[in-house]
C-alpha cells in the first residue's frame, strides 16, 4: 500500500514495487504492459481491506490479460496503540 511497505519489499527482493502512498489510490495505479504477476499488500485495517476489494475489481482488465493477480494477506492483528498491523509491523515482529 505506503511507501513503507514498497521499501521493505525492495529490500525482501522485489524487483518492481509500486505503492499507491494511500489505500484508497490503489485502484488507480496503471500497471505497466511488460507486468506478469502483481502482488497487492493491503494493511490489515477497514480501509486497506476495503481498497484491495476495489483494485481488485478494477484489475480484472489485466487478468484477462495474462497478468497473475494476488494478495499478500496477514492476519487482522491489533497493536497495542489501536492501530491495525501491517507488512512492516510483521517483518518487525
């Protein structure tokens, strides 16, 4: 979703990462023609859950197209500062 998250999965390896800086932009990202396989990473909250439900409808054209849509999906966890936890939250943990 954050440029936070696209960092760590650079660093994890990714060769391409894109970020949408908000969950609610997701569906809004062009995905280049040369994109095989595309990995959404939403946060675990109400508002990343609801924007990976959108992109997903919104990326159906490139499905048809060939390219392999996937979620990385963690499970919905708490902090203790109230806050939902997400990519980094885990790789931390």
């Amino acid at each position: 979703e954050g440029p936070e998250n696209a960092l760590s999965l650079r660093k994890m390896g990714a060769n391409f990462v894109a970020c949408s800086v908000y969950g609610t932009n997701l569906h809004n990202l062009i995905i280049p023609s040369y994109v095989k396989k595309l990995i959404i990473v939403p946060d675990m909250d109400n508002a990343g859950l609801k924007s990976l439900e959108r992109s997903l409808e919104s990326y159906k054209t490139y499905q048809k197209m060939g390219v392999i849509l996937q979620e990385l999906i963690f499970p919905k966890v708490v902090l203790p500062s109230g806050k939902g936890a997400d990519l980094n939250d885990f790789l931390v943990g």
